[in-house]
C-alpha cells in the first residue's frame, strides 16, 4: 500500500493568504511594506521569516515580540476566516481505500489545532507531523526523513504532496517523488520540473491513481 505525505498549508488547507495577512500587519506597524511577490520568495521558496529577512535593525527581544504579534494575528484569522479547500474530503476519501496517508507540515502545533479544531480531516491519516516534531524545517528533507522513519516506508513507496518550492525541495532531498498544486502567490515555473503538477485538487485522486496503474 503506497504511503501519501500531505503538506497542510496550502494543499489541506487554504490558509496561506492568511499568514501573508499576518506578516503584513505586523511589519506594516514598523514601517515595512511587505509585498506578496516578496511573501513569496521569502517564505514559499526560501521557507525564511520574512520579519526576521526584511528588518535588520531589531533586536532579538524586538523580533520576538513581532513573531509573537504576528501569530496572534494568525491565530484569530485562522479561527474567523475561511480555510477549507473545496473538495479536499472527497479526494481524501478516494485515495484512503488504497493508501495510507500522514501529514507532513512545518505548521506549529497550536496553529494546526486551531486549523483542524474547525475542520474533519484528521481521521482520514495515519500520523501527523508539526513542526516541533524536528529540528530543520521546509527546505531541509528532516520532516520527510521523520515520516519515513515513523511509517518505516521505503521512499520509492511515497509520493509527497507540496504547494512550494520550499516544500518540494524538502521531499525531493529526501529521495521523494513530489506531486505539486501550485501555491496563489507561485507560478508553475517556480517549481522543479521533475515534479508533476496538478491544476487543482479536485483532480488529485485521479492523477494519484494514474501513477499506481
């Protein structure tokens, strides 16, 4: 039975613009613009804070307070807007019959409960992977490398399924296959062309199934 790894923002769920919204007010409050092409580059294919990259006259105490300000305003939005991917469920219930499914997410712990608080997704995986359960993020491939040692997995048995380059990186370093749905702030040209693409995830199940055939 092959083994899926989800990432959780930006293919579970829809919650990038989110955090992009998060990091703008707070840098707005110091007199940083942030831009989403820059959100983008930072973030989505550097996998770096983007507070921490465009302020370079603060102290270590003074970005704190601004991370900690930032995931306050992320918290509240994660609970008051919306996140859900429509048709992510039916596409989960697919591919369960014949795949074991964890998520893999550098999403902290009290964020992915406040996510899947307000969602049904959790029972259809076997595991779930935050980003306290390793020390080196997306782009590094030590999330992956954690999951293939939890479900003990050989990697040629496992498809990654990633929204970023950052992401995408991480999986391919880890000797995944990767399957992409493209982030909103990417293009398709940001990604490693070895990877295909899938234009939208109501076409995940399919696509998924194809390569199995």
């Amino acid at each position: 039975m092959p083994t899926l790894f989800f990432d959780n923002d930006g293919v579970l769920v829809d919650t990038e613009h989110h955090y992009f919204v998060a990091n703008q007010q707070v840098l707005t409050t110091v007199g940083q613009p942030l831009t989403q092409e820059q959100f983008a580059d930072i973030s989505l294919r550097q996998g770096l804070s983007v507070i921490r990259t465009l302020l370079h006259d603060q102290t270590e105490d003074e970005l704190a307070e601004l991370h900690a300000r930032r995931d306050a305003v992320y918290t509240e939005l994660l609970k008051t807007e919306p996140i859900s991917v429509p048709g992510i469920e039916e596409q989960l219930a697919i591919l369960k019959k014949t795949c074991r499914m964890a998520i893999v997410t550098s999403c902290r712990t009290e964020h992915f409960a406040v996510i899947h608080g307000r969602l049904n997704l959790l029972h259809y995986f076997d595991f779930v992977l935050t980003r306290e359960d390793y020390q080196l993020s997306k782009p590094a491939p030590e999330p992956y490398l954690a999951a293939l040692r939890r479900c003990g997995s050989n990697p040629a048995d496992c498809l990654a399924i990633e929204d970023s380059p950052r992401g995408q990186q991480a999986a391919l370093a880890a000797g995944l296959d990767c399957m992409i749905i493209p982030n909103r702030f990417l293009a398709a040209t940001d990604f490693n062309p070895t990877s295909q693409q899938v234009p939208n995830i109501r076409y995940l199940a399919e696509r998924i199934l194809s390569r199995k055939a």
